[in-house]
C-alpha cells in the first residue's frame, strides 16, 4: 500500500477501505509515515467527510494502536464518564465519588486543562498530595478495593490519537465531526470501561457552540461506542455560562465537595443527577431513572457520597484535612469583588471569556507545557437572569498579583451584558440520548 493513493483516494472523494485505515494507523503510529503525508490525508478528510463505517474503522484502528486496558478481572461494571470540556466543570469529581457509593466501578480516566477549559486531574491536584500519574496496575488494585480509581492518560493509550490530535491541531483539521468523535472515543474505549457516559456541552465556553453539532456529535460517538460493544449515554448540557460559581482549580474542588455534602450548585447536582441516574440503570443498579435519582439523592443526604469521596481521596494520597476542612486548599493572597457598572438583570455571560480569566489568572494553560497556579480563579455570584444592581459584586476574583487581577476584571467586565428586562434562566439539560 502507498500513503500517496489513499490520499488521492480520499481526496476524490472516495471511501477508504477497513484495511488501508488499520494500515496507515498502524505505519503512522510506528514512524514510517512522515507528518505532510498525513496532514495532507487529514485535510482530504476534512473536506471530503468519512461516512459510518469509516469512522468506525479508524476509531477502532486508533483504539488498538496502543495498550487496551482490560479490566474483566475485576468483578463489577465499570463505568468511564467524559466531557467535551467546558468552564468551570467540575462534574467528575463529584459524580465519581456518588456513583460509585450506589455501587458501580468508577474507573475514570481523565486529562488536563488546555486553553479556555479545565481538566479534572488539574483540579485533583489542588488535594495536596493527590497523586494522578498511578500505574494501570494500581489503577486496577484500587478499582478493586474502593470501586473507585481516577487516572491520567498514558502514553500508551490511543497513541495514533495522541500524534493525530497534535498534528490536526496545526494542521487546520480538527473541525471535522468524524475525526473527533474517533479521536474522542478511541480514548474512551482503549480505557476498558463497559459503560461510558458521555456530557457533550453545547454553546459559548464549549467545543462544540451550535445545538446541532453538539447533537450530531454526542450522536455518532454514542454510536461507535455501541458499535464497539459498550453501553453508551449521553446528555448534551448547557455551557452558554460556567457550571455552578466556582471557576478554577482549588475552588472548583470546593464547590464540589460542598455540592457532595448537599449544598453547592443545583446546577453541578442537576447535572451530577442526570448523569449519574444514567449510569445506575445501565448499570442495572435501579429499575428506572425515577429509582436511580432517588438512590443518588440519598446517597448525597446520608454522608455516603463524601464519605466515598474521602476514601478515594486517601487512597490516592490526598490529604484528606484538605477535603474535611477546604480552607486548607491552596487559596490565592488576593480576593476582590467585581462591581457591577450598571443596574438590571444579566443577559449574557460569554462562558470562553470567563474561562479565559481563569487563564489570565494563571489557573488555565495557552500551552500543554505551562505551570498553572492551582489557587486562583472565579466566583461567579451573578449568571444570567440573575438581578443586579450597580456596585453589587458580580463575581469574586482570586488573584496571585495586582497586575492579572486587573487584567481579569476588565476582561471580566466585558464579559456581561445586561438588560432591563429579565431573559429566562437558559436550561442546563437540552438532551438525553439513551
Ligand atoms: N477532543 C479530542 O480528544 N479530540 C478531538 O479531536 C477534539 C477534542
């Protein structure tokens, strides 16, 4: 086989056959593809589509390019959840922990924050000494023990996505439906989980802005990973303003924890509800999604959901002080309000605009090699719809220096809009897929 005629191949507008997908999967991740090849495959993708099959075919070429975790030998269902990434989404941390504590294996796999979004293992970190970077050895003994284990991606997972990923993103391909959802459930499916719950968001702080690619997206990996023989949910959730209040790694931290004891974000436990409802009746653990709620609402009202997070917490070597008493998580020098310049109701919350005060801050990453300051970051007291008068806070923010808490603010400010007229609150949930 020649790269150069799948390339032309493709870029008449032909599909690809099962065998040249698996072949040029299997010689890029090897090294004996040179990039501009591939670049040039990629860009034939971009603009001429892959249908289903396709699709399929290299999801499942990138899947088995690497390490596929096997985790039969442990005896429960086990349950990996993802989120096309947003602002201030700290739903892992708490829906780890909840679900797990009704009795399905929590065994998630996660990533770090890249741009205007966060990531959870960043987050975790804020939890002195958490320690995200386990072996899959260890990663299995604490599936077993606790029914819950979080991990970061090795390297030897997906690799063809890994070098994919990088070269779409400087090639102008990422923006392709079929590419993403592989390169998304490569990940998933390679983490060995037999149900995956997937939260595509939707709108100004996420990938995916438009309601309709949200769907289509959320659709076609639903349909992979079924093809690929696991139980698949998805939601497509509201990500026009951040999750809850808090945006930010240590304060996100705290704001789940409070949403894990019973009180937090409605929001973060609507969310954490739907999705953990999901994963219970797929997981056979209740008859329905009326059941489901009620087992995770108790779970939250008695104690048991913390009491899981803290175990997971130790068992992983976080300190669990930190997790007891919050005002031990890193917490910046500098807390000061945003006033708000004018009086009435807000209309608008550019959600990438928020996430990237974060950045601004210090919280986020411009690049996968920057440090972040785990301390700093948002709270936000006023979303949309919410009243507000002139010189009431609109949010808090939490800064290391006087310089990029000036930076934040301004562009914090020009994040807003206001109206004399109250909008309606925008909907969290807009779909299921079941
Ligand atoms: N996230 C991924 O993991 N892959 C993509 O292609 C886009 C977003």
């Amino acid at each position: 086989m020649r790269m150069y005629d799948l390339i032309v191949k493709k870029r008449n507008g032909e599909a690809l056959t099962k065998e040249e997908i698996y072949w040029f999967i299997e010689k890029y991740t090897a090294g004996e593809i040179p990039d501009y090849q591939v670049s040039a495959l990629m860009m034939a993708i971009y603009f001429r589509g892959m249908d289903n099959r396709e699709t399929l075919d290299l999801t499942m070429a990138m899947t088995y390019s690497g390490d596929v975790m096997d985790l039969s030998e442990i005896n429960a269902v086990k349950v990996d959840k993802h989120s096309t990434g947003g602002v201030g989404d700290k739903t892992s941390l708490m829906l780890a922990p909840l679900v797990s504590s009704c009795g399905v294996c929590m065994a998630k796999m996660s990533g770090r924050g890249l741009g205007h979004t966060g990531g959870t293992i960043d987050k975790l970190e804020a939890i002195p000494g958490f320690n995200t970077q386990i072996e899959t050895e260890v990663f299995k003994e604490l599936l077993e023990k606790n029914g819950i284990a979080l991990m970061g991606q090795t390297l030897r997972l997906a690799p063809a996505d890994k070098k994919l990923y990088a070269l779409r993103d400087v090639t102008g391909t990422v923006e392709n439906m079929s590419l993403i959802a592989s390169s998304i459930m490569s990940k998933k499916l390679a983490a060995g989980a037999d149900i995956i719950v997937l939260d595509v968001k939707t709108g100004s702080g996420a990938f995916m802005k438009e309601y309709k690619d949200s769907l289509e997206l959320a659709t076609i990996m639903r349909w992979l990973g079924n093809n690929a023989g696991r139980k698949v949910a998805a939601v497509i959730s509201d990500m026009n303003q951040p999750l809850g209040s808090a945006v930010g790694n240590a304060l996100e931290v705290k704001e789940a924890i409070e949403t894990l004891k019973g009180g937090g974000s409605e929001q973060l436990r609507e969310l954490c509800i739907t999705l953990g409802s999901l994963i219970l009746t797929l997981a056979g653990k209740a008859a329905n999604e009326d059941e489901a709620k009620k087992l995770l609402d108790e779970a939250i009202e008695s104690g048991r959901a913390f009491e899981k997070f803290k175990d997971f917490v130790r068992a992983q070597g976080g300190d669990v002080r930190a997790v007891e008493d919050t005002s031990l998580l890193p917490l910046a020098p500098i807390i000061e309000p945003v006033a708000s310049p004018v009086s009435g109701y807000v209309s608008l919350l550019k959600c990438d605009e928020v996430g990237m005060c974060s950045l601004v801050l210090g919280g986020g990453r411009a690049k996968k090699e920057d440090d972040i300051d785990l301390s700093v970051g948002l709270m936000i007291e006023k979303k949309i719809s919410d009243r507000v008068e002139k010189g009431e806070p609109l949010a808090y923010i939490h800064a290391a220096d006087k310089e990029r808490l000036e930076e934040a603010r301004e562009r914090l400010l020009a994040a807003y809009g206001f109206s004399d007229v109250q909008p309606e609150k925008p909907v969290l949930i807009k779909e299921i897929l079941n």
